[in-house]
C-alpha cells in the first residue's frame, strides 16, 4: 500500500513541477521504516492517500529541525550572522539525517537548511515572499493561509507555518524588534520591518482562526513623481504641479482608502523638501523615507502592561511645534490630533503634509471636520471650516482601481469659504472611459481650464510662469 501511494505521489509531484516549467524534483528513497512498511502486503482495493508524499516530506522536516536544535548551542548564534551560522546548520542538517538513517537529497539539504535559517533569522516560510520584489503585501490568515499582492491582485500561495504557535513566535519577533510587545494581554500590535515595511499583528482570541499578520512592504525602488508619471499614475501635468506645490510650500493632504498608495506619494512629494529645512515627522510606524539631510522621525508610543505610558501622535504635535520645525509631516490624521495639524499649518508651519482616509476630497474635509470636533467639541463648525480654508492647500485623491493600478483620480485646491461652504476648484481629475469596459481602466487625464488659486504664491517663489504652463489643457 505504501509503496503504491509512493509511486502515485512522484508521478503528481513530476507532472506539477513540469507544469511550473521547473525540473522534477527527486523524491526522497524511503527510509528503513517506511521500506519495512512498503513490504507489508497492501489490502485489496486500496487507493493512494492525497498529499502523502507531502506529509512524509514534512514529517522528515521537522525530525530535522528538532534535531538540528536539540544539538545546537545558542550561545553559538548569539552576535552571528546568517551567512557565519550557514556552514553550521549545514552540518548539523547532515549529521541528523546520518543519524537517523534518513535519505535526503542534496535540493532537500539546501532547502532545510534555507528553511532553518529563515526560522532562526528571518520571518519563517514567509521570508522568501518580503524578497520578491513583485509582491506589495504579504497577508497570513492563520497557520495555513499566506496570500500576496502582486501588481494589484490577490494571489494564495502554497507557503504554510507549522502551527498557529509558529506564526505568533514570528510575530513576537516582528514587535520585539521595534521595543513592542504582542500577547494574549496586548492581542494587536503596529510595527516595522528592518526594511521600513509596516506590520499589523492580530493574534487570537480576537483572531478567531489563528494569528493574523498584515505586512505592506516597503518599496526597494526610489518612487518619483516623475517615475509614478511614467507608469501612469498620473499625467504629466499632474506631477508638475504637485512638485511646484511642494517646493511653494503649500499644505498639502493625500486623500485615498486603504492601500491604494497615499505614503507612497507622500514620499514622493516630500523629495522637494529644501535641504535647508528642518522637518519633523510623526507616525504610528515609521515608514516615510525622506532625503533631507535634516529630518526628525518621531514614532508614537503604545501603553505598557500596566496601561501607563502611551504617547500619541497629538503629544508628538504638540512637541513637534516646540522642536522649531519648518514643515511637519503627519504619517496618517485619524482623531484628535486633526486639530493640533491644523494649528500648526496655520501658525507658519507651511508646507506640512498628511495623509487621511476619504473617498473624495469633500469626504476629506468632513472627515477633517469630525476629527477636531472629537479634540474640541465646543467649537462651532463654522470656525472649524474657516480654520480648514485658511490651513489647507490642496488635496490629492489616490485611488486604487480594479485593474489594480494606483491612480491620482483628483487634485482639488481649497479656495476659500462663501458662506458656512468650503469653496473648492478641481485642477485635474481623471475620468473614467465607460464605453471601453475591461479588465484594464481606460479613462483620460483632464486639465481644468482654471488659474489655480495659489499662482500669486508660486510668483513669490519664481515659478508662476511654470505653474501657468503646467495648467494648459
């Protein structure tokens, strides 16, 4: 019986890897025990077990793994790098396999030994997935669900943990690496990688099928506004005009949902920061990657075990106002903080940024409106409009589309108020093709054929002429 399956499972093993355009892979022999087993008489009728050949290949993983870490010394690994621990494990992995009478092939060896490695300095089975570079998010769902975004779309792929205990031991990792903690008194987590990808941890009870990790990476590439132009993120035109908002020093807020790519073109406006210029930037986890020789990266704090010693991204504003910064950049307004941002912006602090959640930019000054109402319920609207007006500049509306493509699809310039209405004027705005429905979004990028409120601001800094340039349809 035994013998039966195994010769079934080699031949679906070789069919699939021909399929993926790979070599088939060698199958293990069988150990002693599993040839004593194939001797057996097998009973009649019997059908080949599915997924045998992967159960003895994980079993024979882990009689591995549990050797090579009964006999390894820690203090050995202590202060050392992957690349010094390599010949070791290797050795080990041989020694155990001789050991225990095991067969394995020398791409079993190397890929046990990649596999140990990855438990012992990386993130596990999911460390091969932060290096591919195609990949924007990497989301565990449990011990048995890892799923990718790639070029803007779900993907599942075939890497699993061992157990659910194995994802939480990663995600302790995750947070002790950035001073946090995560357990079952503290369940949820936000932190980064080495690399700047930011991290969400979930773990169970409240995780309800198994400890969920959420990693957005962080792009190797130097994205531009020039290069998101070129990718058709947005128009040429488009990515004039931010980069003269940027260097005129107006305050600028990147309205999107979640995902469709608002840090990464802060990033992107944030290159036209002078170098002359202090700038203070505050997140919940530090992701902006700014150039500038002069730059303050302030992190919030969570409460500890005893629930004391929280700092929230309201106390570093209001720090941040006492550091004497030329430009703040909020990572993300989301509560009472709004009203601290708006402050600052107002008292001379031109040329500060932020991101916020909202469908459209007037969903993004109501958003705007409820968040100060929430630090100060005792204004009246009113005032709180005027001070919106007065404070911001612009706002930039990303979008992540079907076709999964980021796309700016608004920029829209406050112009002042009329009444108790915020007015506002769009300078650009994407527009949808309906007549040519397909899985790609066809649409144009469209030039209002409007003088953008901020000229006279732009002719203070020189660049009028530019600016006018830029807003020909």
């Amino acid at each position: 019986m035994f013998g039966q399956k195994q010769v079934r499972a080699n031949t679906s093993s070789e069919l699939e890897d021909g399929a993926n355009g790979q070599p088939p892979a060698e199958t293990p022999p069988l150990s002693l025990v599993e040839k004593q087993a194939a001797a057996a008489p097998a009973p009649a009728r019997s059908q080949p077990s599915e997924g045998h050949e992967a159960l003895v290949r994980s079993e024979l993983f882990k009689t591995i793994r549990a050797g090579v870490f009964a006999a390894m010394n820690p203090s050995a690994a202590v202060g050392k790098t992957r690349e010094q621990m390599k010949p070791a494990v290797e050795t080990l992995v041989l020694d155990v396999a001789e050991r225990e009478r095991l067969n394995v092939t020398i791409a079993e060896q190397v890929q046990i030994v990649g596999e140990l490695l990855n438990d012992m300095f990386g993130l596990g089975p999911i460390e091969p997935l932060l290096a591919d570079e195609t990949i924007t998010d990497v989301l565990v769902n449990g011990p048995d669900q890892v799923w990718v975004e790639r070029h803007g779309r779900l993907e599942l792929t075939n890497c699993k943990f061992r157990d659910n205990a194995h994802v939480v031991n990663v995600a302790q990792r995750i947070a002790a690496g950035v001073g946090r903690r995560v357990d079952e008194s503290s369940p949820m987590v936000d932190a980064r990688l080495n690399d700047g990808s930011r991290v969400n941890v979930v773990l169970p009870p409240l995780a309800i099928h198994g400890a969920s990790i959420s990693i957005r990476k962080f792009s190797k590439r130097n994205i531009t506004l020039h290069r998101m132009a070129q990718q058709g993120n947005m128009s040429p035109a488009m990515a004039t005009v931010l980069k003269l908002a940027s260097t005129c020093r107006l305050n600028v807020i990147v309205s999107g949902g979640t995902g469709s790519g608002k840090t990464t073109l802060l990033n992107a406006l944030s290159h036209f920061i002078g170098h002359g210029e202090r700038t203070v930037t505050i997140e919940d986890a530090a992701e902006l990657q700014l150039v500038q020789p002069h730059v303050v990266s302030l992190e919030t704090r969570p409460e500890n075990a005893e629930g004391l010693g929280a700092v929230t991204q309201r106390d570093l504003v209001r720090n941040a106002l006492r550091m004497r910064p030329d430009r703040i950049i909020l990572g993300e307004t989301r509560g009472s903080e709004a009203f601290d941002v708006l402050q600052a912006m107002n008292t001379g602090h031109d040329g500060s940024m932020t991101t916020i959640h909202a469908n459209t930019p007037r969903d993004g000054i109501t958003r705007l409106e409820s968040m100060v109402m929430m630090a100060n319920g005792n204004l009246p609207l009113l005032s709180i409009r005027r001070q919106i007006a007065s404070a911001v500049h612009l706002i930039v509306q990303i979008e992540r589309m079907r076709d999964g493509m980021r796309r700016v699809t608004r920029v829209t310039e406050l112009v002042g108020m009329e009444g108790e209405v915020i007015i506002t004027q769009d300078l650009f705005a994407f527009r949808y093709d309906a007549s040519a429905y397909s899985e790609e979004v066809k649409g144009v990028f469209e030039t209002a054929a409007v003088r953008p409120a901020f000229a006279q601001r732009a002719a203070y800094y020189g660049l009028e002429d530019a600016l006018l340039e830029a807003m020909k349809p």
